[in-house]
C-alpha cells in the first residue's frame, strides 16, 4: 500500500506501520467511543468550565471520538496528520466555548488532557497485541510522532476555527443576550434598564423560568427547532407574548416568562405539551420576582430537570420544582440518598411482585392518612387485604408505620430514584 506519511517511508519503520500499527488502528475503532469518555471524565475535572454539566460531557465525548476517529483513520491510511481539518462533531463543541465566553486556552488545554489521556489508553491497547515483536520499540515511536503531529495540527484547527466563530459571535444580537443571561445566571452586577432594553424583556418584575430537551438518541433532523417550538406553545398558554429563549446546548433551551397572574399557580399546573412534541421534555421553576428571581426559578428549573432525569420521566412530560423540590434537596448526594432508603426501607426495597404490590399500597395507606377503609376504595380491593398488606409491610419495615413516618413517606417517594 502506498503512504504519504514521510516517517514511514523507511523500510523498518513501512514493516512496522504495515504488521503492527495497521491491525492495532482497526481494534481502536470500536473502542474510540470509550476511550474518549474516559478522557472526558480527566476535562471535566480540570477544565470545569467547557464541561459543566452532562450534555456538555455528552458534547465533548463525541468531539473526542470523532477525533480520534480521525487520527486512526490518518494512521490506517498512512496520511500526513500535519494537515487536517475539524471533525465535524468537534464543531458545536466550539461553537458552544465561543457562546458561552470559554476562553481559548482553555479549550486547547482540554486538548492536550485529552491527547495525554487518548494516549495512555491507546498504547496500552497497543501494547497489549504488539508485546514483544521485534519492531515494537520502532511502532512505538512512530505511533508517538503521529500522535504529536497530528494534536499539534488539530490545535492550530481547532483555534483557527474558534477565532472566526468568535469574530461572527460578537457580530451578532445573540451574543449580547448570551453575555447578559450569563451575567444575571453568574450573579454578575448589571444595569437593569439598560440589560432590559438589551433583552428586550423586562428583568423588574415576574418570571418563570422553563428548560426544555430533548435526548441526543432522539432521531430529529432539528433538535433545537423541536425545543424551540414547545417553548414557544407553552409561553402561548401563559399568554407571554414576548418570552426570553435562550439556548443552553445542542438539545437544549432555556425560557422566561412573565409570572403568571394570581391564578398562576393552576396555570403552571395545567400545562400541558402539544402533540407535536412528542420528543420534547420540560422542566418549569417557580415565580420569583426580579433579577434575583430571573436566577432563582432557572435554578429551580436546572433542579427539576436533574430529578426528572432521575426518574426517568418519559418524554412530553413537564415537570415543575415546586412538585419535586423534595426530592431534589434530598438527591444532591446519591450516595447518602441510597444509603437512606435502604437504611429507612429495610425489605421494602425488593423488587420481586409481592414487595411492589405491597409498596403500592402502603404509599396509597399513607396518602389516604392511614385509613384502611378509604385505601380499599381506592384499590378496589377489601379491607382485610389492605390490613393484611400493612402488616406486611411493617414486618418487612421492622416497625411500625407510625414510627418515623416523615422519613417512610420521603424514602417511599425516593425508591425508584436509588436504584439509578
């Protein structure tokens, strides 16, 4: 096979690239998806900023794969990796950076952490099918001299790329609403008039703040334009004729509305997500009032969504902070979440039929103010059953359900979410 890679014109270093580096690049390919998690996992701990939350990491592992991907690719077909150009999955990465005021060194710093991390994963993949062959300290090189190149190229790419995506950025109207949303989200002093006027949204008075998403795995030719539709449907149920939308990542969008009038709180709890948006999921935070309460409700809103995750709410579903404000205080620390409901549970945890069947019961016992009479209506079954489940399930409790009953019903209401 010809190669346009000067190093591996050399005859040692041609039957190196041809019996060693050649197999290793086609086991690389099915594992690239891995090894770029676990790189994601060393910038999301030293450069917080470009992946602060779980999107963004979802970003950032397919930019890794796709570069990796590309780097393989390069070694497999003996190319020059001096000249490349971006993956094309790397690109919302950047775009994303540019938006959101990620500087550029930190964006080159992710990587290298990731070239180093890629690296480690890569030799020992190498190592692991080439140990002891004669030109293994020949392959060896020569991987590491492409690897180098190769970062060293994608480097200058990658900020060539982000300085014109910078420069149309802070050409646009969308980069000033970014640059303010981000500065009242960081708690970063402003002008209100003068941040209002910018919005062109009103930050003095009510708002109520919305998340919506959709899953990567969901097959839409426009993600954002699915959001951007049930955002606008439900700020259209407010009667908000002027609502903020502002996106947050590549399936992601934030909204504020005006605070609904004094029936807001039933307006909130009926809304409902169009048929269209069948892909769509949304998260809603409180009223709150001012700037303060612009952030307050975004962040009840972030919370939300985290515990609509957690429960794996399917989608057109809309879950509101209020509901679950409960369950997102008592999740910060899933460990210490776990460790509750099975210290609290004991053999109500189980998951065979019997314990579920007895488990729904008793949460229906506890709604209905431990009333036998008034749990069988609901259950549609006789009273002696629900006694003889009761006391069921204080056997499997080891007490009895009048004892800590503030801690039984928030264990209850967190059991599904330990076992994510």
């Amino acid at each position: 096979m010809p190669t346009r890679y000067p190093p591996i014109q050399v005859a040692r270093a041609q039957k190196a690239w041809s019996e060693l580096l050649l197999p290793w690049a086609e086991e690389v390919r099915p594992r690239a998806r891995s090894f770029a998690e676990r790189a994601t996992r060393r910038v999301q701990v030293e450069v917080p900023a470009l992946v602060p939350n779980s999107e963004a990491s979802v970003e950032f592992a397919t930019a890794a794969e796709g570069a990796i991907l590309q780097f393989v690719e390069s070694v497999g077909a003996g190319e020059d990796p001096s000249y490349v150009e971006l993956p094309a999955t790397a690109l919302p990465l950047v775009r994303r950076a540019v938006h959101h005021g990620v500087p550029l060194h930190a964006l080159i710093h992710s990587v290298r952490i990731a070239r180093s991390d890629a690296w480690e994963q890569l030799l020992a993949l190498f190592a692991d099918g080439a140990r002891g062959a004669p030109d293994e300290p020949v392959a060896v090189a020569l991987l590491s001299r492409w690897l180098l190149a190769y970062v060293d190229s994608l480097s200058e790419t990658v900020e060539e790329v982000y300085t014109t995506e910078h420069e149309s950025w802070l050409r646009t109207a969308a980069a000033a609403q970014t640059q303010v949303v981000d500065a009242i989200l960081a708690g970063r002093p402003i002008d209100v008039a003068a941040s209002s006027q910018r919005l062109r949204y009103e930050l003095e008075r009510g708002h109520v703040a919305m998340i919506a998403w959709v899953d990567e795995s969901a097959e839409l030719l426009d993600p954002i334009a699915s959001v951007s539709q049930a955002l606008h449907g439900l700020a259209a149920n407010l009667d908000s004729e002027r609502p903020l939308i502002e996106p947050l990542g590549p399936y992601t969008m934030g909204m504020w509305v005006a605070s609904p009038d004094s029936s807001g709180a039933e307006r909130l709890d009926a809304l409902r997500l169009g048929i269209a948006d069948a892909d769509v999921r949304v998260a809603v935070g409180e009223p709150a009032l001012g700037v303060a309460g612009f952030r307050r409700s975004h962040r009840e809103a972030l919370e939300a969504r985290r515990v609509a995750d957690l429960m794996r709410r399917p989608t057109r579903t809309i879950t509101r902070y209020g509901a679950v404000a409960l369950i997102a205080i008592a999740t910060v620390d899933l460990e210490q979440t776990r460790a509750f409901v099975t210290r609290e549970l004991g053999g109500l945890t189980a998951r065979d039929d019997a314990t579920t069947r007895i488990v729904a019961t008793l949460e229906i016992f506890l709604d209905e103010g431990a009333n036998h009479r008034r749990t069988a209506r609901r259950l549609n079954i006789h009273e002696n059953t629900v006694r003889y489940r009761i006391e069921q399930a204080e056997g499997l409790l080891g007490r009895s359900t009048r004892e800590r009953a503030l801690e039984l019903h928030l264990a209850l209401a967190l059991r599904s979410i330990a076992d994510s």
